[in-house]
C-alpha cells in the first residue's frame, strides 16, 4: 500500500506542474495590461513601468513563472489588485462559510440518494425504479441556479420556511446556520444526489446478484438484514469513490450556488473578482480548486484500495 | 483473397452505418422518445425566425411584465415588453450552436490526441497524456470559468473555453479505444498487407470509433448548454441583448417575487433539453452495450 501512495504522489507531480504552469498562464492569456487595472485613471508610464517591476512583469516569462512558483510554495498568493489584501488570507476568510455548504450538500446528497438508490434496485424494474431512474437523469440536468431560484421562490419568498440569503456561523449559531445553509445546500447538492443514486442502485444490483447474498437468502435471513447488513456495505464502495471526487468538487459547484443566495465564500469571491479583473485571486481560487481536486482523487484511490482488499495495485 | 485480407474483412466488431444508427434508433424506445426530443428542439431552432410570434429584441415598455397567458403574448412579457416565447425559442438557436462547436472543438482536439496518443505511443503518449491529466486536474466548471475570465466573456469564448474542458475526455476516450484495437488481428493484418497510417487511421480505427463517441457526445452537448448557461447566467457567456436562456434566469432573479415566469421559462427550457441529450446518451450507451444496462 505505501508503495502504491508513493507511486501515486510520484505520477502528480508531473500533472501539479502542469497544472501551476496552466494557473500562471492564466493571466497572461488575459487582454489587457494588470497594471493599467491596479492604475485606474493615474496611468503615466512611470507608473505602468513601476507595476510592471513591482509584479516582475517585466522579466522574461520562465523567470516570471519560477518566481511565482517560489511565493506560492512558500504560502505567499500574491495580493488582490483591487483590495491588496493577502489573497490566501481572503481565501482562508471565505472557506469556512464554503466547506460548511459543500459538506451540508453533500450530507443531503446522501440521505437522499442512498435510501432511494437501494429501494430501486431492490425493486428493480418496478415503477419506483423507472421513476428513480428518471429522477438521476433529471437531477443532472437541471441547472443548480435554477433550483436555487425555484428554491428560494417558493420556500423563502411564497411560503417563508426559510431565510434568503445570510450567512450564521455554524459554532456561532448552530441551529440558524443550518436554517440559512438548508436552501443552497439543497440546491448544490441535487446533482451529486442524483449522481449517488444511480451508483448506489447499479452498485447495490451488482451486489444482490452475488453469490454470499444467495447463501444469505438461503439461510434465511430477513431481506432487512440482506440488504442493509450484507448487501450495502459492500455496494456503498463504488459510491464512496464518487462522493470523495465530490468532496474535491465542492469549489466547483460553489460558484454558482453562493452567487444564486448570496453567500460569501470562495465561490462568490471567485466571481467578484473575474469582474474586477482581480487576476491574483482568480489564479488563488483556481489553483485552490484543481489542487483539492487532484488530492480529492489521489485520497479516493487510496481509500478504494483500502475499503477493498480484492483490489490490488502492485 | 488472401488469409490478412480476410481477417480485415471478418474483424470489424463495432463498426456501424448511419442506416445500422438509423435501426438502433428505431428498436430502442428510450433512444427513439430522446431522439424525437432532440428533433423537435433542432426543429425549434431552425424554424424560430418563422415561428416566433414577435421579434426577440422589440423592446414596448408599454407592454412589460404581462403574465403568461395575456392575448398576444402565451409565455408574457419581461421587463421591457419582449415577447418572452419569442425570445425562449431564439435562445434555442443560441444553446444548440453552442453545444454542436464546443463538442466539435472537443472531439476535434481531444480525438486527434487521442488517436495521436494511442497510435504512437511510447514518449508522445506520455507527455501527450500528462498534459491531458493536467486538464483534466481542473474541475469542469471551474477550467471553463477561468478560460472566459483569461479570454474575456462573450458566447465565442465560452464556445471554446466548454470545448477545451472536453478535449481530455475525448482524448482519453479515443486513447482507449485505439490501445484496445491496436493488437486485433484485423489491425495487425491490415498493417501486414502494407495500409499507410492514413489509411488505417480512416478506414479502420476511425469507424470503430463511432460507438463510444456517439454516447460521449451527446452527454458532452447536454454538459455543454448547462455550462453555457452556467457562464452566460454569471455574466460570461452571451451578453445583452442576445436572447440567451442563462442570461435571461439572471434578469429574471431579479423580478421573481412578482414576475416568477421571468426565470421559470428559461430554466425549463434548459433543463428539457439538457435532459433530452442526457436521455439520449444514457439510452444510446444502454442500447450500445447491453453488459452496463443494470
């Protein structure tokens, strides 16, 4: 096993430098000039020349790059051309209100999915299945600022279950921070439900054709103890693959759901500063999404791995 | 008719012919109720200039936030009087567009990487694979977002930005394939009896292809239009006073206590056909290869 995590961290490394070389790039595929933005309206050449030594922008690209990839070994992200606060710390002030809603979506997610997956392959082929089926292909293809705003119409604004927008601190306020996650977690999470759905029901099928769940049936067991003590066990492995790539996704899927209710995590940051042509932050978030992404991926392997004994990576 | 020859002839497992397409999708009911679906949505798009009851950009601030139903006007108006119908259907010929370049862009860049990658192997498949890894080490969205920040918004980067965020899946697809059909005998016969490259990539790899790739497209277009929206609903994409349905949630947001349609319409537009191309995919895949129908 350690053999195989040490492989795995050896094969990022070529991919994470691509990935830094890609995020550097980022702002120089970008129109225009960083420091004519930093500027405003007091552009003498002076001034442009200052920012461009200031920024390193006026070395050659390599240098520019290994400079840059120095800084953010070292934690330093750069500044926000438009705030100048540190960018990781704007990250770091944002996360918290965004992991709470990514793991709050991803909670919901499952409550929902595994209970319904397993019902359709239990019943497989029925009209629960047909109508479970439908509802994974549905879920996926309804954007999820459409179901924010079908949300907050009809929870906050017609029948006012729930608050618009707001951000409670979950350890200042528990219960009101749930009260104002619920509706973007809802809305963030109805893809990954649907996408859990479907693995937890082809999953479970798989595993209810095998034979240690014959031998079960044929001992008698209750289907209540097949199914939710031999079988599931065993067919949530597949899902847990899929809920870790999900975990790594979290940033992804912020970015429209915290601009859809308001919320101020990394995501709405994310698209303030497009607007503001804050190109150090956009490089920060982006360089923050692929790296949770990739990590996301390497932990999902592993665990599969591990979660599995019948797979062997040698 | 010599013994290569004939292995050329008999081993052509997976090939199809746009009649062989035509069959699937008249013995399959999912594949047929999709396909009709998508029809119609194609239909709408071509036909909107003379079907639509009103001209999309005709702005009559007399006639704003009329409810769905008025006379004259069966989905009502926004807030400057535009016909809403008029505009849904318009906003058909901006998302199917979209979906058809950025999956040509994808299919194009990722499928010539891929055949490159699995064909020539060794070094090139390597480095041609890193950087595939690389692409695909950015959440989807996420790549899309910041291409169309670094390009600037507007429907034509978006287009390519969508279709850059495909390119590693088609690549990666395509690779497989090829590395499955590399040591069939009828590749290594056809090599044997002196095929150029060309001729094996076109006439043999290629056709082989279709299977797979048809399956991949049509999940591709639906994640396409649902990007294109995401983008466009952000600020990214199309920009005023293009009718775009993304675009046309986000006005609509901003009216949703009194005027709800505004945003409704168009997120049901998008969600239906993204659901058509995602049905489609789902059942070309269950009809294609029956051993993942669970």
């Amino acid at each position: 096993m350690t053999a195989y995590i040490l492989r795995r961290l050896l094969l990022m490394v070529p991919v994470a430098f691509l990935v830094t070389v890609g995020v550097f790039m980022l702002i120089h595929l970008s129109p225009g000039d960083p420091a004519l933005v930093i500027l405003g309206e007091d552009r003498t050449p002076q001034a442009i020349a200052a920012i461009h030594q200031q920024l390193g922008l006026d070395q050659p690209l390599y240098v520019q790059y290994g400079i840059w990839l120095g800084h953010i070994v070292h934690g330093d992200w750069g500044r926000s051309i438009t705030t100048h606060e540190p960018v990781a710390a704007a990250i770091t002030e944002r996360l918290p209100a965004t992991l709470e809603l990514g793991i709050v979506a991803l909670v919901w997610s499952l409550l929902v999915a595994i209970p319904l997956g397993t019902i359709a392959a239990v019943r497989r082929g029925s009209l629960t299945d047909q109508v479970v089926t439908g509802i994974t292909v549905a879920g996926v293809s309804i954007p999820n600022f459409f179901i924010g705003i079908v949300l907050i119409f009809v929870l906050s604004v017609t029948l006012r279950l729930f608050p618009f927008g707001g951000y409670v601190p979950l350890l200042q306020n528990p219960l009101e921070s749930l009260r104002h996650v619920a509706l973007p977690a809802i809305a963030l999470g109805t893809a990954g439900a649907a996408i859990n759905m479907r693995f937890t029901r082809s999953s479970m099928i798989e595993v209810l054709n095998l034979d240690y769940i014959r031998t079960a049936w044929a001992k008698g067991a209750s289907w209540r103890r097949v199914v939710f003590v031999h079988a599931l066990k065993n067919a949530l492995i597949p899902v847990v693959t899929i809920v870790g790539i999900q975990i790594g996704g979290i940033i992804e899927g912020a970015v429209v759901t915290e601009t859809v209710f308001t919320w101020p995590g990394v995501g709405r940051l994310a698209v303030e500063s497009i607007f503001n042509r804050d190109y150090t932050v956009v490089q920060g978030i982006v360089l923050l999404a692929a790296f949770s992404y990739m990590l996301a991926n390497l932990l999902v392997d592993v665990a599969y791995a591990w979660l599995d004994p019948r797979i062997s990576y040698a | 008719m010599s013994n290569a020859t004939v292995i050329v002839a008999a081993q052509q497992p997976f090939r199809r012919t746009p009649v062989e397409l035509l069959d699937l999708v008249r013995s399959h009911r999912r594949v047929t109720v999709a396909a009709l679906l998508l029809g119609l949505l194609v239909l709408v798009a071509l036909l909107s200039p003379v079907i639509s009851p009103h001209d999309p950009l005709a702005v009559n601030p007399d006639n704003s936030y009329l409810p769905p139903l008025s006379p004259g006007h069966l989905l009502g108006t926004d807030e400057l009087g535009r016909d809403l119908l008029s505009r849904i259907l318009w906003g058909a010929r901006v998302s199917l567009p979209v979906a058809l370049v950025a999956v040509a862009v994808g299919l194009i860049g990722g499928g010539t990487i891929g055949m490159i990658s699995g064909y020539a192997g060794g070094a090139v498949d390597l480095l041609l694979m890193r950087l595939m890894d690389a692409l695909l080490a950015f959440p989807g969205l996420i790549l899309a977002i910041a291409l169309v920040a670094a390009l600037g918004p507007g429907l034509r980067n978006a287009m390519i930005a969508i279709g850059i965020v495909a390119v590693p899946l088609y690549a990666r697809l395509v690779r497989a394939v090829v590395l499955q059909l590399k040591p069939m005998e009828f590749i290594v016969a056809t090599r044997s009896i002196g095929a150029s490259p060309l001729r094996l990539v076109v006439r043999h790899l290629i056709p082989n292809l279709v299977n797979p790739i048809i399956v991949q497209v049509s999940l591709s277009a639906g994640f396409a239009i649902l990007a294109e929206a995401t983008l466009s609903f952000l600020g990214l994409g199309a920009q005023l006073p293009t009718p775009d349905w993304g675009q046309m949630i986000n006005t609509g947001a901003a009216f949703l206590t009194n005027d709800p349609w505004l945003a409704i319409v168009p997120g049901a537009a998008i969600s239906v056909t993204v659901y058509s191309f995602n049905l489609l995919g789902d059942a070309l895949r269950d009809a294609l290869d029956p051993r993942l129908r669970t």
